[in-house]
C-alpha cells in the first residue's frame, strides 16, 4: 500500500509496554518509562472483564490515526497491538494531498513535512531508458501535494500524540463475540478479557474483525512486488520526482524520500503468491535477476538498500460489491482501513484512504458516544454510507489500472509506449481521486 501511483495518473481507469529501540529520542522516553500500576496497560489480565469504551484492534496507520483523531476530540481509546512494539519496519508510502488535509487536521502534518521531501514531478520511461512523457504536479493541480513518508517514522508521530497507557503491545486477539449486555466482548490469547461499546478493526489485511464479521478473504490479483528503502549516508543523487519504467509484464519505480533514502519497487506477475521468503540476501537476488536488462540505475539502488527495508508482497484487494459484501459494521464493531477495503497501491491510496476513513468515522462516532448504543450503530451505519461511495470505486480502479500495467503482450505494450503514454495522457484529471473535503477536527485533547 504504498507508491505505485503510476497510471493513476495516467488513465481514468484510472498489555505490554516493551523495552525496544527507536530512532526518536522523545519516542524512546515514551516507550521506555514504565506506566504506572494504574494505567491501562496494567490491568490486562483474565481475572476480570475490562470494560472500555473505545477499543482500537491494531496500531498500525489506520488504527493510530483513530486513536489520535478521537484524542483530538477528548475520547480516549485503548490500542490492542499484537505485535512486542510498533512495526517500524518496511519501506516508505507516498502521501498525497488528502492525505496531508488529514494529518493537518491531527496535527501533525508539519513535523513529517519537515523531514520529506516533497515530489515536483514524474518521468515515464521504457525499459530500455526511453523517455516517454514527463510531468509536473503544480502545473496540474497547484493544490497538490506529493511526498513519500518513512511508515516507521509516520507510526512513531502518530504514537507520539496519545496518551503512554493508550498502546498495549503483545495484545493478540483470540475471540470476538458480543456480550450480554450488547457490547463487544473481545479474549486476548493470553486470557484477557474487554468489554467495549466500540470496536474498531484496524488489523489489517488479514483483519480479525473482519472475518469474525463475515469477510472473505482479500483476493490476490496475480502479481506481486518486491520494495525497498535504499540509503545513501552520503545524500541520494536524484532530483524529486517520481521515476516509472514499463516493461513487459513487470515495471518498476523509485523515488526520493529524503536526502538520504530513495523507496523503490518492482512489480512482477506471478500465477500465485508463492512461498514467504524473509532471507534479504535470496530478495535482492531475485530482484536483480528481474532487472538484469533494465538500466543499471535501478540495480544500483537495488543494491544500496539495507537488508530489514527489503520485502516481497503478493498484492490483493476486496471488492465491496453492493448487496454482497457484508456492512463495515456489526452492532458496536466497525472496519477501518484494510481491514475492511484492502486495495492495490497501484493509485498510491492505501494509507491516504485509511487516514479518511479515521477522520470521518472519528466525527460521526464521538458524539454518538455520549448518547447510547442505538446512536451508536447509526452513526457506524452513516460512516460505512458516506465511505462507500468513494472506497468501492477506488478499489476498482486500482485494480484495473494495474492489470492494464501488468499486461505482457508486446503490441499492447507498444501502443502503450508510443501512442498512450506520449501522445494521450493527461495527469491532472487523474488525480482528481485526491480531492477531499471534511471538517476538521476541533484541537480539544484530554
């Protein structure tokens, strides 16, 4: 769910708190001191049922962005998070002007800004170094806004504004069931047990929640991607913009993050997943041997690229087909993010989307709190109908541009090179999925 931003814009289809490292010093504070025996974290235990108002099931972007936008408006939530610490892992994801509204709007949009650079414009090229178009993103839109962010450091800002006994880590939910009294009723595999008014599944794409409601699995669309971080401790040597190259059934990008990192990635058809591979070593190998014809820039960075930022994904997503998929709510339990409409990265919209999903659902939600159950379930009902409109289409569209992208026959792909991509294309009414307007969220923390 990161950059592939490629034709998007080009066709209209287009309870623990852990002892771990971190590269924020005001992070590490948070982190390392130990919360009090009276804070939430404390108290995860199975001898009794909790009782809690607002539980978020995974901190990850969706269930952080949550949390913060219900601090903003003076509701606190508790974080479940299976995992010993935050997942400050992986590569980047690029943020795009809805996307930065929100951050705006939880405050904490300027301290990323100030550590990103932000992209003037892109390039398209064949796999033989052929330019085939170029753009830049002002010219098109002066309201636009591109820059790709580190997800560990987007994790740790967002963590940073809650409260130290929001996050319990190595909190994995075991059962999900509703309780007697209507709310949710939610067994931690180390035996806990919370009662809550409010779950919000923000697991992912393998959601929990989401299954316990009636999902199915997210489909694999047939390709998947392999992605990494490059370093160079003695500054990048690219200019801001976003670098394409098409192939024959695989293409590839790379992008600055910062003045020392460049994200890159390389989608590639396959006829299944196939098996997990964590082994950095067998990645870039295999990487390399997809790229081997292509112009040794890319392989450079390839090889400029530390070991834990490399990964290799199947990428899937799930159509919310109306009157088939389930509602993004069962009584007091909501979807956010992934967990309820994973999508390809192929729009650059995964995270974006998350981060709307939480504003929105966070406005409608917060005052239905102070009423009662049934306000509750309407406004979790208004959220999943204002949503949907826009998630159901975007996901559509995703996964067709890159099935378009991903095609591997040669008279297609040469029409592509040098009818559609030179003479045709026009970026800014592809970008026109980047328009969000909400209200902000009021500035009121607890």
């Amino acid at each position: 769910m990161e950059l592939f931003t490629t034709m998007a814009a080009l066709l209209p289809l287009h309870s623990h708190f852990l002892h771990h490292k971190t590269s924020d010093p005001k992070l590490s504070q948070y982190y390392l001191t130990k919360p009090p025996k009276t804070t939430k974290s404390a108290s995860l235990t199975a001898a009794c049922i909790r009782k809690e108002e607002v539980v978020i099931i995974g901190a990850g972007i969706a269930g952080l962005s949550t949390a913060v936008s219900l601090h903003r408006l003076g509701v606190p939530s508790l974080v479940l998070e299976q995992a010993e610490s935050l997942r400050t892992g992986g590569t980047s994801l690029t943020l795009f002007k809805n996307g930065w509204k929100v951050l705006d709007t939880m405050g904490v949009g300027d301290e990323l800004r100030s550590q990103y650079l932000e992209i003037q414009g892109m390039v398209i090229k064949t796999e033989v170094g052929r330019e085939l178009r170029s753009f830049t993103f002002k010219e098109e839109d002066q309201t636009q806004e591109v820059r790709a962010v580190e997800r560990r450091r987007l994790l740790e800002t967002l963590a940073k504004q809650l409260p130290v006994d929001s996050i319990c880590f190595s909190s994995k939910l075991a059962k999900i069931k509703v309780h007697k009294d209507g709310e949710t009723l939610l067994e931690l595999s180390n035996g806990a047990r919370i009662s809550s008014k409010v779950v919000i599944g923000c697991d992912g794409i393998r959601s929990s929640v989401a299954k316990w409601m009636g999902f199915s699995e997210p489909k694999y669309v047939g390709y998947c991607a392999f992605r990494g971080l490059a370093d160079y401790a003695n500054g990048q040597p690219f200019g801001p913009r976003v670098n394409y190259i098409y192939g024959q059934g695989i293409r590839a990008g790379y992008v600055p993050v910062s003045p020392t990192k460049v994200y890159w990635f390389v989608c590639f058809n396959s006829p299944s997943p196939g098996p997990k591979i964590t082994d950095p070593l067998v990645l870039k190998n295999q990487t390399k041997e997809l790229i081997k014809k292509w112009p040794s820039e890319l392989q450079n960075i390839v090889d400029a690229t530390p070991d834990d930022t490399i990964i290799r994904t199947p990428l899937v997503d799930r159509w919310l087909w109306p009157g088939f998929s389930p509602p993004a709510s069962l009584g007091g339990a909501v979807l956010v993010g992934d967990a309820w409409h994973p999508m390809t990265p192929n729009l650059g919209q995964g995270a974006c989307c998350a981060l709307e999903d939480a504003v929105v659902l966070v406005q409608k939600l917060a005052p239905a709190l102070k009423v009662g159950p049934m306000a509750i379930e309407d406004a979790l009902r208004s959220y999943q109908n204002e949503r949907w409109p826009r998630i159901f289409p975007m996901t559509v569209r995703a996964n067709v541009v890159g099935a378009v992208l991903q095609l591997e026959n040669p008279v297609v792909c040469a029409v592509r090179d040098n009818v559609l991509v030179p003479k045709l294309i026009r970026l800014g009414p592809m970008l026109e999925h980047t328009n969000f307007e909400f209200d902000p969220l009021p500035q009121t923390r607890i």
